[in-house]
C-alpha cells in the first residue's frame, strides 16, 4: 500500500474520533452515554489497532520495495557498467583501427604526392621534342638490349649519308641492316583527344595525318640507304595509345607507311618483331659456321670408320682367342679321359723269388 494512502486513514481515523468525543460531550445528559462513549472507544481502538497494522503492512511493503528498487538499480548500474566497458573497448579498438586507416591513408597521400610529381616530370619531359625523343630511344634501348645479344646491334648509328639513326639492328644480306627511328608525333595526337567537336576532331585528324605522313616520309628518305641498310625501316611509338589511334582510326596513314615500307610499331609489337630477328640471327649465325659444322661431320665420319675397323679387329682376336680355348677344352677333355682309363686299370704285382741259399 501506499504510504500517502495510509497517511490519509490515519488522518481519517483521527477526524471520526474527534467528531465522536465531540458528539459525546455534547449529550451528557442523554441517556445510554456511557454505553455510547464505551462503543465508540471500543471502535476507536479497534480502528487503532487496524491502523497500526496497516503501518507495518505499509513499512513492509516500503522496505520491500526500497529492496527491490535497490536490487533493480544494481542490476541496471551492473547493465550499465558493463555496456560501458565493453563500448570502451569497441571504441578503442576503433579508434586504433582508424589510425591504422590514417597512416595507410597518410603512406598513399605521399606517394600520390610523389606519383604526381613523376606525372609532372613525364609531362615536361613529352612536352619537350628533343627530351621525348630522348625517352623514346631510352624505352627504345631497353627493350632491344632485352631481346637481342650486344653485338646484333648499335645505337645511335650513323649511316653512310652522314644520318644518324636511333638504332641499328645488324642483319646479314639479305635483308640488311634495320634502322629504327624512336620519335613520335605527339603534340597533333594530343590535340586529335582534346578536340571536342566534330570540326574540330576533323581539323586534329588532318593535322595528325599530315604529321604522321611527313614523319614515315623522313624515315623512308633518310634511313634506307641501298647495299648498307635493308629495304624497309622501323617507326617505334612509345606509346600504346598512339599506336591503337593510328589502326582504329587512320587507315590510310597505315597504307602511306606500307608504300613507303616503313612499319610503324609499338612496345608490344616491337618485342615480336625483335624475337623473329633473333630467329634470323641466330639462323645466319648457323649458316656462317655451316662449313665448320661439314668439317667436324666428315671428320667424324672418319672416326667412326676407324672405330669400326678397330672393331673388327677386336673381333677377330675374340674369335682367335675362342678357337683357342675351345681346342684347349678339347686337350683338356682327352688329357681326363684318358685318366679315368688308366684309373680303371687293374694292374696286378708280379711275385718276387725267393731268395737263393747262400752256396
């Protein structure tokens, strides 16, 4: 029950008390007071008594709830603890996570930082003619010296008309050296992508077709020299983009550089180009030492005739050495025959005389 609730009673009980004493000395003269007064004193005591145990019931329940709430609180403060260490922990380990997130974040801040900084440096170097001439005969080298032997081929060339070539890749005649040029045009390739419309794509195309053509012709009249270099040449792109726009868009620039027998190739493709002249190469390298390879061949086919006559006299010594074993197991044979004949003999003593008397 509830304590204001038995506040309430007790203040009830009191107000129905005072209001029988005032009843009471009001009629003292009345008849049966006393017996009024008694029954009413009785009622008191009896409501008293249910309101003192009313009391205890309600501090019974007080001191039960009181407990339960504690227990409750407890409970809830436990809960409440618990979540909050286990949100720390969570937290923490988050939080480490996160900084293990920021430094890998921070690592690829610097090297974007840095990659940006070759982009740049790459830029500067393909903006400049000559330094992009450069890089392209640097990518040039290195995928030459890769495929084939140092001997089979020489850089930075100069031919019997006073030109040098970027590289020179010696083959025997035919076909005769090949010259390879490692310049590109980029700046009409970079326009053809930046154009944004279609006067403009058209206005690029042309100028990229012209450049392209000029650069095949310079190939062609510098670089085939006849009786030092071979017929045909080589344009080397450094890029795999230029090279893809030329055959996906540009046909007839592809056909230009056909008749004038200048192949134009990638990173890619030069690599293919340079694993069949090292097939060549080493084909030549057969052919020039063809007249060794005859003269060890003959030499030992004389050998192995010599072998064979060396055999065959080995094999009459096998045979003359059977023969001669085979006629001494035949001595051999004979020679225990006859023992076991003379074995079998019976050969008796012939008696001894007696001896003469003495005369």
């Amino acid at each position: 029950m509830d304590i204001l609730a038995l506040a309430a009673l007790f203040l009830a009980l009191i107000a129905v008390a005072a209001v029988v004493i005032f009843v009471v000395r009001a009629r003292p003269a009345a008849d049966g007071a006393q017996a009024e007064f008694a029954r009413l004193a009785q009622q008191q005591g009896e409501l008293i008594g249910q309101l003192r145990q009313l009391s205890q019931s309600g501090q019974q329940a007080q001191a039960d709830l009181a407990r339960h709430v504690n227990e409750r609180l407890e409970a809830m403060t436990k809960r409440l603890g618990d979540g909050l260490v286990d949100s720390v922990e969570k937290t923490g380990a988050k939080l480490g996570e996160l900084n293990e997130r920021m430094v890998r974040i921070d690592e690829a801040q610097k090297r974007l930082v840095e990659l940006s900084g070759q982009v740049t440096s790459l830029q500067q170097v393909l903006d400049n003619k000559q330094a992009r001439g450069a890089f392209g005969e640097v990518q040039l080298g290195n995928l030459i010296r890769d495929a084939l032997p140092p001997n089979a081929y020489e850089e930075q060339a100069t031919l019997a008309n006073g030109k040098r070539v970027d590289c020179l890749i010696k083959l025997p005649n035919p076909p005769g050296s090949i010259a390879i040029d490692a310049k590109f045009p980029l700046e009409s390739f970079r326009a053809l992508m930046a154009a944004v419309d279609e006067p403009a794509r058209v206005v690029a195309a042309r100028a990229f077709t012209v450049d392209v053509q000029k650069h095949v012709d310079d190939i062609s009249d510098k670089y085939m020299v006849p009786g030092e270099t071979a017929d045909s040449a080589l344009m080397f792109l450094p890029s795999e983009a230029v090279y893809a726009e030329l055959h996906a868009r540009f046909e007839n620039v592809m056909e230009h550089a056909r008749r004038r027998r200048v192949w134009i190739v990638s990173p890619t493709t030069l690599m293919a180009v340079l694993t069949t002249v090292r097939a060549v190469l080493k084909d030549a390298r057969m052919r020039e030492q063809a007249h060794v390879i005859q003269k060890h061949v003959e030499l030992l086919a004389a050998d192995v005739k010599r072998l064979d006559e060396r055999t065959g006299n080995l094999r009459k010594h096998f045979d003359q050495a059977e023969k001669d074993i085979k006629e001494i197991e035949t001595s051999s044979s004979r020679i225990a025959r006859r023992s076991d004949q003379i074995g079998e003999l019976d050969i008796e003593a012939p008696e001894v005389p007696a001896a003469l008397p003495p005369q």
